[in-house]
C-alpha cells in the first residue's frame, strides 16, 4: 500500500482542498504556484485549464520587485510542469504506477513462500512472516525521509536513490545463507520502495489540474492495491517451479528496467527544482552570478521537520476524535488486506487441497474488485465532482464521504459471502466472485478515507495523514504475525464444535 506524506499531497485536490506544507519551504512553493490556499479558496479559472491565473501575477510582481530572482516566463512556460504534454503527462502517471505496483508486489510476493523458507531454514512459517511485518514497517517509516528530501531535493534525485536501494537489496535476500540477513533486508527493501509511493503524489500534484489528478491518483491507487494482490497470483507459480528465491528475482528484474527507464525518461517534475535549473544555466550563459531562484534560499530546519512529521501527528491522533475514529477504521482495512494474504492460501490450499499455484488465482477477484472501484471513482469524480466544481469551485469534504459509505457495505457483505461459501463442500466459484465486493470495498474505504482526513484537516494535512499512517502500518505489520495462526485457531475450534 502506499504510505506517507505522499497520500496527502496526492490526494488533496480531489476536492479543491490544496495541501498547505508545513515545512518552511511552503512559501516558496506558493510562489511558485504549486500550492493555492486552503479552506474552499478555488482556482481563478476551470480546473480542467492550466496553472491558475495568480499563478502568473504573483510571479511577475515578485520578477518586479528583485530582478535577480528566475522565475516562470507566463502561465505558458513551456517548462512548467502544468504544460507537460497530455501524452506525457500520463507516461509519467503509468512509470509511477508501474513503481508502485512492483513495490507493493514485492511486500506480497514474499509471503508465497514462507512455507518453502520455513523449511529450508529450519524454522516456522510463523517465524517468516516476519519478512512481511518487516517489509510493511520499511514502507511506512520511508515516507518520513523520502517525503521532505522529495521538497528539497525534487522527485527525482530520492527516487531514484530509494528505487535502487530497494531494487538491489532483493539480492541478498535471494541468496541469504542465514534468517538475519533476510529480515534485515527486507526491511530495506520497504524502506528504499517507499520513495517510489512518498513521491508519487508530489509528482502528480506538480502535472495536473484538479480534476485530472483525481483520476490519475484513482489509478495510481488501484496500483498499488493490485500490487499486493498480484504477488500470490504469481509468486504461487515461481515458488512451486523454481523456488522461493526466485520471488526475488523476479521483483528484481523489472525493477532495474523500470529504474532505467524513469532515469531516461522521466523529467523533474517539481518546480522550484526546475527554477533552480534554469537559474543555474543562466548564471553560466550570462556571468551574472546574482541570478537565483527562490528555492536555493531555503534553509533546512531540522526542528520544523521533526515538530511536523513525529510530534504533531502523535498529538492530532489522540486529540481529534474525526482522525482517531477514521484512522482506527482504516488501520482495520489496512489489516484485512493483510488477512488475506494468508486467509486465500489456507482456505485455498489447506482446506480445498488446491495446488500451490493454483491457489493464488483466487486473488484475480480481488483484482476485479479493485479495478471496478476504481473505475466507480472516476465516474464520481467526473460527474459529481466536476459539477461541483464548475458551480463552486470546491467539493466539501463529506462529498468523499458517498463512495466510503458504499464500500462501507460491500466489504463486509463480501467478507459474510467469504465465509458462507467457505467450506470445501461448497462449489469453488462463489467463494472466489466474493473477492469482487471485498476489493471494490477495500479501495472505496481506503481511497475515500484519506479524502475525508485530509478534506478535514486541510491546513494540516500532513500531519494528519502522518498519524493515519503511522497507526495503521502498526496494524498491519500486527496482522501479519498473528492472522496464520488465528485461522487455524478459529478453524480448530470450528471443527471441535461439529464434534459435539
């Protein structure tokens, strides 16, 4: 799943709300014009055009006021990432996709074989679900070094640094002799993925219009939930042909291609680093060594970082009852994915004698589920949504609330068809189809709660979705210990009240 500051920068002009940052250098990204207020303030012209017009005035009254500062040429610059061609625009969309579906995966695929790496190691597979736990921790602490360096440094330069970190340290965990070098390295292997999901939503934020991010961040989303989905489909067939290790192959392989291709391909995309850019050519093609874009004034304030991203959040959690009670509901979605993940294989495999690879299939339901919610998203934003935008100019936060409210009754209607259809004696088919409403209503929840979190707590988003993260990544690394064990608790006792 996606964690971190990235939620709340991707997510925040689903609705009109735009992120303020906390940091100190969220005045210069206004002047930029990235950041437009909070609090229903709309966009001077339709959402579904370009930079906004304050954009372009408040940049020629600060070129008025010090020469020396290199800023955008008009609302048309053709550097501006706003003004990124269409087609690029949605490239960008898919490498950032394609990032997170395989960083999702590789938190997923591993789970496949704990069985086979019980075995060889000597241990438990309860013991290496551990690698798993490990992995959702990295995910989630990420997020709180690749979030601000992603405003200090641009997308880029820490995506790139955390993909690679992530991409290589699959090797170790491929050709480990020993459970340490494993569990450290999964760990590792969350941390330097999470730049790929800490950044995404900066990255999309800084390319679309409201309306248009919407969607894009509904894909990148459904990603993400595929990903995790997709590691048991696949990782069922490499574990049962070639082994374990080769789970981690194969998270590596396309993950260097996709490192390659975002190196080649994909531009910087934040706009004080561009400005930086253009100044640092000018300086050289003119000798006037005074020309500066305002982001190179910046100073870095350690205390700001940690008051905004360790301190704050940990107070709004216990002290907002909204925050408190959505966080608790989604930390208990974040721990049925997690559920699932072993739930599918022991119903599957243990109870329906199902083959190993065979038994991942079921996970496609899921898949559906996700990719038709996504879809029901898109649809609401583009009616609802857009018309609330064009008579408006903003969608109050309880608009969210809509879609929520709908996966809020698919899931546990299909977690009740799940069970019901769970006995061996049972057909297979229903069981499986019961994955779409528990998919459609895991992404509805998910998605929508982050809408209204961050709707509500607009000027301090950050800090908002932080704790969100924060509480539900502990649930989650704490479902994925106990959840094996649970199941077959639950089915031992099960089978002692048939005795009676």
């Amino acid at each position: 799943m996606w964690e971190g500051d990235a939620e709340s920068e991707m997510l925040m002009s689903r609705y009109g709300y735009i992120l303020e940052v906390s940091l100190p250098y969220a005045e210069e990204a206004k002047a930029s014009g990235l950041l437009i207020g909070t609090d229903h303030i709309q966009e001077s012209i339709s959402p579904e055009c370009g930079p906004p017009e304050a954009f372009n005035q408040d940049e020629e009254e600060q070129n008025q006021e010090n020469g020396d500062i290199v800023n955008w040429t008009g609302s048309n610059d053709p550097q501006h990432p706003r003004n990124f061609r269409p087609l690029l625009k949605w490239l960008i969309t898919a490498m950032y996709g394609s990032i997170a579906t395989i960083v999702t995966f590789a938190s997923s695929v591993f789970s496949v074989g704990n069985g086979a790496t019980a075995q060889e190691f000597g241990t438990s597979s309860h013991v290496m679900a551990l690698g798993t736990a490990l992995t959702v921790l990295g995910l989630a602490l990420g997020p709180l070094v690749f979030g601000p360096l992603s405003e200090l440094y641009g997308r880029r330069i820490p995506l790139l640094a955390g993909f690679l970190v992530f991409s290589l340290f699959n090797i170790p965990v491929a050709v480990a002799q020993n459970l340490q070098t494993i569990m450290v390295c999964r760990f590792i292997v969350g941390f330097g993925g999470s730049s790929g999901l800490a950044i995404v939503g900066g990255a999309l934020n800084d390319i679309f219009p409201p309306l248009d991010r919407a969607v894009a961040v509904s894909v990148f989303a459904a990603a993400t939930f595929i990903g995790s989905f997709l590691g048991p489909v696949i990782g069922g067939f490499v574990v049962q042909s070639i082994g374990w290790r080769w789970t981690q192959w194969i998270t590596l392989i396309p993950s260097l291609l996709l490192w390659l291709i975002y190196l080649i391909f994909v531009p910087e995309s934040y706009g004080p680093i561009i400005l930086e850019q253009r100044a640092q050519q000018l300086r050289c093609q003119t000798g006037n060594w005074a020309l500066h874009a305002k982001h190179e004034e910046i100073s870095i304030d350690a205390k700001e970082i940690l008051r905004t991203y360790l301190v704050r959040p940990v107070i709004m959690l216990f002290m907002e009852p909204i925050l408190l009670l959505v966080s608790i509901y989604m930390s208990l979605i974040y721990g049925i994915i997690y559920l699932f993940l072993e739930a599918y294989p022991i119903s599957f495999r243990e109870e329906r004698k199902w083959r190993l690879e065979i038994a991942g299939l079921p996970f496609i339901g899921l898949i559906i589920g996700v990719v038709i919610g996504t879809i029901l998203t898109t649809v609401y934003t583009k009616t609802r949504i857009a018309k609330l935008f064009r008579g408006h100019g903003y969608a109050k936060p309880e608009e969210g609330l809509v879609p929520m409210m709908l996966g809020a009754i698919l899931l546990p209607a299909g977690l009740f068809w799940f069970a019901w259809t769970s006995n061996p004696s049972v057909q297979w088919a229903p069981q499986v189809i019961s994955g779409v409403p528990i998919g459609m209503g895991l992404f509805l929840v998910f998605l929508h709660g982050l809408d209204y979190i961050i709707g509500v707590y607009a000027k301090n988003a950050n800090s908002a979705v932080a704790a969100n993260v924060f509480l539900r990544s502990l649930v989650g690394a704490g479902f994925t210990m106990f959840s094996s064990g649970m199941y077959h608790n639950l089915g031992q006792s099960l089978q002692i009240h048939k005795s009676k």
